[in-house]
C-alpha cells in the first residue's frame, strides 16, 4: 500500500489554521486525524494555569511495548508581522517555483508533517512493531511556555509513561539541510531596569535629580562590558537592550524616572542568578534608587553529544551526505524541558526565514527531511 500520508500536503494543511500562540485555530485537529488515519492514540491535553493563556496541546503514541520513541514540537506560530510586506497570504500555505511559503514553514509545521510521514512509513515497513512512537506537540513553544510542553512531561510522568529519546524538530539548520545538530541550548533572561530621580524643571538641573543620566550610565556599562568569551561548545554570551522608555512629552522637565529593558542570552559560564548579581552590582553601581526585575526564561543547558545524538548524526549523514556539527546556537527551545526527562537532540529544516516574513521552505527539502526523520527512526530502533 502507497503511503497515505505525504509531508507537503500535510504541512499545507496545518499551515492553513492559523494558529498564532495561545491560538489553535484547529492545526491540532488536523494533526490528530492524520495521526489516527495511520494508528496513534491521541490524548488533548489542555492546560490553563493562572495568569497565563490556556493552551491545547497533543500526545500521541502509536505502539505499546518496548522503547518509547518521541518527536518533540510545536503547531503554534509567531504572528505574519507586516502582512502587506509578505508576498502571499501568510495563511494560505502556497507553493510557488518549488517553495512551500507561508508563516509556520520550516518553524515548524512543515517538519511535524515530514515526521508524521516518517512514522507512516517506518511502521508500514516493520512486521509486528515491539517499538513505540510518540508526539508531544504543544500550542505554546512560542509564548510563554507556562502550558506547554513542561505541563505534558509532568502528565506524562503522572501516568507512569517514559520518553526513551526524544528528536526535537525545531529549524536546527542555518543554511542547508544536515548542517546542524542542537545539543544543548544558550540560556535567555529578561530584565528591566527603573530608575527613580526627582523630577524638576530643566532650566534647573541640580535642583532635580536626572534618572536619565544615571540609566544611560548603567546601559552603557551593560553594553560595553563582555559578558565572556565563549565557552567550549558555546558562542560568547550577548546582552541587548531592547528598549529604553522615558515617555517624557514635555522639553522643560526632567522626568522623575527612566527605565529599559535587556535581553540576555548567555552560555553554561553563567546562570540566570550570577547575571542577576552581575546586573544588580552595576545598577547599585550608579547610586540612588535603582529597580531591577528579572525574569530567566530557560538556564544555558548542554547535553554532551551522546548516543542518541550519533544516531541522528548517522542518519542524516547517510540521507544527506554530509555529517552535521554538533551545536548549542541559536534561541531557546523546549528542548530545556525534555532533557531532564531522556536524550535529546534537535534537528529540523532550515531556518533563515524562520519568523521573517514570506517564511519558506523547498518542497524537496520537507522529502528529505522526512527521509533523515525515518532513518532516524530505522537506527534507533535497530541499535
Ligand atoms: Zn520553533
């Protein structure tokens, strides 16, 4: 029997619900049925803690003995931006001259589709089956995170079922498909820094005290003092202030505070604690009243490139032809949840348009990459 399942219809389809985080839109739906066509038990896993969206997310497993096999993503979306400046509707999922382009692409519908299409194929190819295979795909990778994935560990822990390995298919390549591998992840921390003056008229400027001095004092020591140098499997750690806010309409007042914002990302030499000591000497450094809140959205992790690791590298080196590096760049993932659980690694499709508008990716890549996907799967369960 042909398969039934081909990646590029199924990554269209998902692509066509527009499922902007915490939104669903239906993409899981469409998930679900094509998972069910070909075997898999779902289970819909909404969660809704307070203070945060609630969100819908999906663990499906198809088998019930021997090792647990898990795909690890996400069917929620970053929103199009500036729709005018896309070439296509964001939302209609269209291939032109060979690219499949739409928001969700290569981050990462298109890669779930090709894992789905994997699985069909590896288990039509299997006599009897002791294995298993599994989904964990949540609706909020790109949010907060509150919901998602970290939510269905713990439910998959409550019920006693194991995760053996985990492959997760966030755009791990930069350029072309088998350049990279993620083995661990550079840590990400938000902070906003307010400083409190005393408001005064500007033609008087010591009879007031001017937050603004003393914040841009602070930003400029932030900016221009090198976190690190690297380390051995990380690129240097970065700060950037992301905004600078005053909100001050008037030109004859010194306003009475002036606050800004930074984005750190940052390596296994630090922690989201020693940055806020770090950030907390710099702003007593400057005197007076200064706030400092901090919020770490995932600590620097690293996996040292394991077993698991190899069979992923094997098995896009034999579909490929080219071995991919092993590396910890780029942003955060949920990958920082599932590897206190079991081996994980990351590979997926190529990422440069990913977030950008016209996102896109090569119909022939969602076929090769669905090829690597189940000789991934052929290895694993062969060693
Ligand atoms: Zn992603």
């Amino acid at each position: 029997m042909p398969p039934a399942i081909d990646p590029v219809e199924l990554a269209v389809a998902l692509m066509r619900r527009p499922s902007v985080t915490p939104a669903d839109a239906g993409a899981l739906d469409v998930l679900q049925d094509a998972l069910e066509g070909i075997g898999f038990a779902c289970h819909r896993l909404p969660f809704a803690e307070e203070g945060a969206d609630e969100v819908d997310n999906l663990y499906a497993r198809r088998g019930g003995e021997g090792r647990n096999f898990c795909f690890a993503g996400h069917t929620d979306v970053v929103p199009p931006g500036d729709i005018a400046a896309w070439s296509v509707d964001p939302f209609e999922a269209v291939v032109k001259d060979g690219m499949l382009i739409g928001r969700g692409a290569c981050d990462m519908k298109g890669a779930i589709a090709c894992f789905v299409a994997a699985a069909e194929r590896f288990a039509a190819s299997r006599e009897g089956g002791h294995n298993s295979i599994s989904l964990l795909i949540t609706g909020d990778e790109e949010g907060p995170a509150v919901n998602g994935t970290r939510k269905v560990l713990a439910w998959l822990e409550e019920r006693g079922e194991k995760l053996d390995a985990c492959l997760v298919g966030e755009p791990t390549n930069p350029t072309a498909l088998g350049e990279t591998i993620k083995v661990g992840r550079r840590g990400s921390m938000n902070a906003r820094v307010t400083v409190h003056g005393a408001q005064g008229h500007s033609a008087y400027p010591d009879l007031a005290d001017n937050p603004i001095d003393r914040l841009v004092a602070i930003l400029h020591k932030l900016a221009t003092t090198p976190l690190d140098g690297g380390s051995e499997r990380f690129q240097p750690s970065t700060l950037a202030v992301t905004t600078v806010d005053v909100g001050n309409p008037a030109t004859n007042v010194i306003p009475a505070r002036a606050s800004a914002g930074l984005n750190i990302r940052f390596n296994d030499r630090h922690s989201g604690a020693s940055l806020t000591d770090r950030l907390r000497a710099v702003c007593d450094e400057a005197g007076g009243e200064v706030e400092l809140a901090v919020s770490v959205s995932g600590e620097a992790f690293l996996r040292e490139p394991d077993e698991f690791a190899a069979i992923v590298a094997d098995a896009a080196e034999a579909v490929l032809g080219v071995r991919p590096e092993y590396s910890t760049a780029g942003g955060t993932s949920d990958a920082r949840f599932i590897k206190d659980h079991c081996p994980v690694a990351e590979f997926g499709l190529i990422g440069r348009t990913m977030h950008k508008v016209d996102e896109r990716i090569a119909v022939a890549e969602l076929y090769r990459l669905t090829d690597v996907y189940r000789a991934v799967l052929e290895r694993y369960f062969a060693a």
